[in-house]
C-alpha cells in the first residue's frame, strides 16, 4: 500500500514502525516526520492542516490510504477533505473529532448516548466555578473547553490553586468542572469505520510529570501494556474489554452515527475504574501518545489492514485483532523544563548505544539534525525521545528501557523512574 501518515510525533514514528513490522511491504510518506521518522519513512512536505494540499498531494501520489496522528488536523476538517474526494483517510471528519476537541460537546454525547462519566458543570464566571466548587467538593477538577495538549486540566484539593487555573481560562470561554473520579486510570483504543469497532488492547498512561504522580500534569511521560491486573477486577482483560465496548464505544459510535457524523478512525476512551464502576474521564479522537508506543508493538495482526478496514468501512470484515502475550512499556524522555517551559536545541548524544539494549526502540518525538553528517540530533520539543522496551515480564522490561535511557545524554533532560513499576500487579 502507499500510505500517508500525517504527524511529527512518537505516536506516528510507532505507527510507522508498526507498518514496517508487517510482512508487506508499504511505500510510506510523512508529513512532517522528525529527525528519527526519517529513518524509516520518506518525509515530505505537505500543510498537514490544510485539506486541499494533503488531497492533492494524495491524489498525485496515488496514496491508498491517509492515516492522521494528532487532532488538529482532524479539528481542521482534514479528513473531512480527503474523503469527499474518496480517498480512504483513517481519523474522523471535523464534526465527529469534536469528540476531543470539545469537552462539553463529549459530555452532550455521552449524556444522549447513556454513557457513564462524571458529573459536570459548565461554568462561565468566577461565582459560577465557586458555586461549582461548592456543589462537586474537593479535589477540584477544572477543564479548559478545547484543544490544551493535556495541559488545560487541574486537579487539586487546593480551592484558591484551582481558582486561578479556572481564572486563566475564563478569558477564552466556559470551563467545566468535574466531579473528582478516584481510581486506576486505563487507557482503551477504538478502531471504528463509523458501524462496527474492533478494541485494541489496553494500556496506561502516566500523565503526571513526576514519580508518584507529582507534579503538573504532561502529554504523558511514559506507559505499559497490558494491564494484567484488570483480570482481577473484571476476571478477564477480554471480559473488561467486552465490557467497556458495549457500554462506552458502542453507544458513542451509534450516538455520532444516528447524528449524521459517523466517527471513523481511532476512539480513545480514558477510563477511570471508580469503586462504583468504569467511567469516561475524555476521548480523544486519535491514538493516545505515549500508550500507542506500548500498544502497536504487541499488535499481531498487520495495522494496515485494520486502518484501511476502518477507513473504508469494512471493519465488520475483520477478526478481533490479536496481540502477543509480551509486555511493552515507554519511558519519555523530556527537555529541562518540560512541561512548563521546555528547552530546547540542545543536543542528543549516545542513541546508538542505548539502541542496542535487548528488545529496546527508540522511538522520535521531538528531533531534527543533525546539521552535518556524524553531528549529533537536536531535542527540538518538550518529550523528546521514548525508549520503548518489550520483554516477556515486567521486570525485564523495565531494567532493559531503564538501561537503555540512562545511556542517552542530554543536558538538563529528566524522566520517570517509576513508569510501570506495579505493572505486573
Ligand atoms: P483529561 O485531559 O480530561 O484526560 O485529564 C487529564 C488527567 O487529569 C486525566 O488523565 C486524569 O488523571 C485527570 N483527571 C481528569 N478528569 C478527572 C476527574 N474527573 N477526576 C479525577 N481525575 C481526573
Ligand atoms: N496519553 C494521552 C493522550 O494521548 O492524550
């Protein structure tokens, strides 16, 4: 196939390392790519956010299909785009992807399609949060309605902190406040072709910038799957699966169908497993970034044809997708600052070191360079690698990614130490 993957991140360098795996060969192009993409994929220079470049740049490849790594360009109408042109695009059209893109349009779905989340409260001025505060309690939950990067979400017992996180975005529009759910996190990833969903396996995300889950909340700083504890709970990783598709993605995928805007492409459902049972915290309407990282490499069944599947309606056509019973976890490694205020430009040394750790990829998210030939890569954002690491236990695992970071030299770069430390249970 040729394929055009649309993005710059870890998400669509996993991406593409999942179509390289597959026993086909594809011809892919990405736009932009970064320093590591380059590696495994032709990089090209396509506006991703405009809809009739990417088209034309479709229709004069002869691309077969156009999968879209982050939201943006789906906000933007991009796929919308491409498939009045009948081009098979994976990711919804602008109307459904305000799944993501809209806090309060998810919840006005979740609400008509009977889907279990928190109570929430949109409000528009500083007495309105208060009497929000008041009526939900502590800790606080704030959302900035729209795209924040995972940035626009406080959690806080901490009344006056949480205050001046609503005041900052009251400018801009509403917030919402939420009632706080308390529980595991589980992240569960959706292919639909706007009929039929097939689920990937699941993963979790660590969003907090720091061990113990301090610190300012981030775009994720690392991830693990599976999740062999949720057999406890629910008997079976399939039985909770089952569980989260009839309850959560059915329903949403039938609510935005019966309403004229199908969603096609990949539902992420972040799930909090509350005492009182599973909850939406958010969807995304793209693959979670850092989980997919963990998720693709344990994917068996080749992701091209899941992806196009979903793109041209054929998903019921499939099997469930399968998955090896190894573990997969991603340590990121971040820029001083991160996620505050990142450093950035300086440079990366050791990769290949690091690379050649047993069952470890390297996986780009933010590089560029080198300048010269044998110069070294330059740290361009704010998660810069992730040392992605499978295993057949957790423990081995973790010490082959752990291995493998403490390698990378960065100046001022920090990472988690404890990503997937209760893994195994
Ligand atoms: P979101 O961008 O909505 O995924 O929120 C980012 C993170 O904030 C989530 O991954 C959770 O860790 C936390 N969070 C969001 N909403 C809630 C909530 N209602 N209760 C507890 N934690 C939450
Ligand atoms: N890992 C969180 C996200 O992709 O939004």
């Amino acid at each position: 196939m040729k394929i055009l993957v649309l993005g710059s991140g870890a998400r669509e360098h996993a991406i593409i390392l999942a179509l390289r795996a597959e026993q086909t060969e594809h011809e892919i192009f990405v736009s932009p790519g970064n320093a590591g993409i380059a590696a495994d994929a032709t990089t090209v220079s396509v506006d991703m956010l405009d809809g009739g470049a990417v088209t034309a740049f479709a229709n004069e490849h002869a691309i077969d299909l156009v999968v879209v790594g982050p939201e943006a360009p789906l906000v933007a109408g991009v796929a919308d785009a491409l498939r009045e042109r009948g081009i098979p695009v994976f990711g919804p059209g602008k109307a459904a992807a305000q799944l993501e893109g809209s806090k309060a349009f998810a919840k006005r779905i979740m609400d008509s399609a009977g889907v279990p989340t928190g109570r929430a409260v949109r409000a528009a001025t500083v007495a309105e949060v208060e009497a929000a505060f008041d009526d939900l309690g502590a800790p606080h939950v704030v959302k900035a309605d729209g795209l924040a990067a995972g940035k626009g979400v406080i959690v806080t017992s901490d009344r006056a902190e949480a205050l001046a996180h609503a005041e900052q975005y009251l400018p801009a529009g509403p917030v919402l406040v939420e009632e706080f759910l308390s529980g595991p996190e589980v992240s569960l990833f959706f292919l639909s072709d706007g009929d039929t969903v097939r689920a990937l396996s699941p993963a979790q995300d660590f969003k907090r910038a720091l061990d113990g889950d301090a610190g300012p909340n981030t775009g994720g700083m690392g991830a693990y799957s599976p999740l062999p504890w949720l057999a406890e709970q629910f008997g079976s990783e399939h039985d909770f699966v089952a569980q989260v598709t009839r309850d959560v993605a059915l329903p949403v995928v039938r609510q935005l169908d019966a309403e004229g805007t199908p969603f096609i492409g990949l539902l992420y459902a972040g799930l909090i497993l509350t005492p009182a049972g599973v909850r939406v915290i958010e969807f995304n309407a793209r693959f979670g970034d850092p989980e997919t990282q963990v998720v693709l490499p344990r994917l068996r069944t080749p992701l091209s044809e899941l992806l196009f599947a979903a793109a041209s309606g054929t998903l019921e056509d499939q099997p469930e997708p399968e998955f090896s019973n190894e573990v997969a976890i991603t340590v990121v490694l971040a820029s001083e600052g991160y996620p505050e205020a990142p450093q950035t430009g300086r440079p990366i040394e050791h990769l290949a070191d690091a690379a050649a750790v047993e069952g470890v990829r390297i996986v780009h998210a933010a590089t560029a360079g080198p300048d010269a030939p044998g110069g070294d890569l330059i740290a361009t954002g704010g998660r810069v690698l992730n040392v992605v690491a499978t295993a057949s236990d957790f423990a081995t695992a973790r010490e082959r990614a752990y291995d493998a970071i403490a390698r990378i030299s960065l100046e001022g770069a920090h990472y988690r130490s404890d990503i997937a430390a209760r893994g195994g249970g």
